[in-house]
C-alpha cells in the first residue's frame, strides 16, 4: 500500500456485492492485526451478522484450516 498499511485513525469499509467474500476478508484482516500485535484490540462491525454469527465463522475458518480435505462452507 502507499500510505504502508492501515494507519491508526483508518475505517475501512469493505463493500461488494453479495457473496463475494467481505465477511472472510475482514475476519482475515481481524486476524492478521491480531497475530502481528496480539495486545492492540481490533474491531469488527456488522450491518448483517451478530456477535455471535461473527464469532462462528471465524471458529470455522479456523478449524477448516486444521483438518485436511476440509472445506467451510462459509
């Protein structure tokens, strides 16, 4: 990126059609900030989805990745 990556007062909006993807991009980017700086807190929110549909497809996505021959459905 030009502006090296995210900077700290950013919002980033991810908007596209239906079913392409936004929610797995911004889980993958939710994820990603927190392996780098696992003690800066990160945010993520949802015009759609609760809490609670958030957090389980980010449980998917990671067992997913554990077991070979798997593929979420998310």
């Amino acid at each position: 990126m030009l502006t090296c990556g995210f900077q700290p007062a950013d919002l980033i909006i991810a908007a596209a059609r239906p079913s392409v993807g936004k929610t797995a991009f911004a889980l993958t980017l939710c994820v990603n900030a927190l392996m780098l700086l696992p003690a800066q807190p990160v945010q993520i929110y949802s015009m759609e989805m609760s809490a609670e549909q958030l957090l389980l497809r980010l449980v998917r996505c990671s067992d997913a990745s554990r077991k070979p021959g798997y593929v979420a459905a998310i």
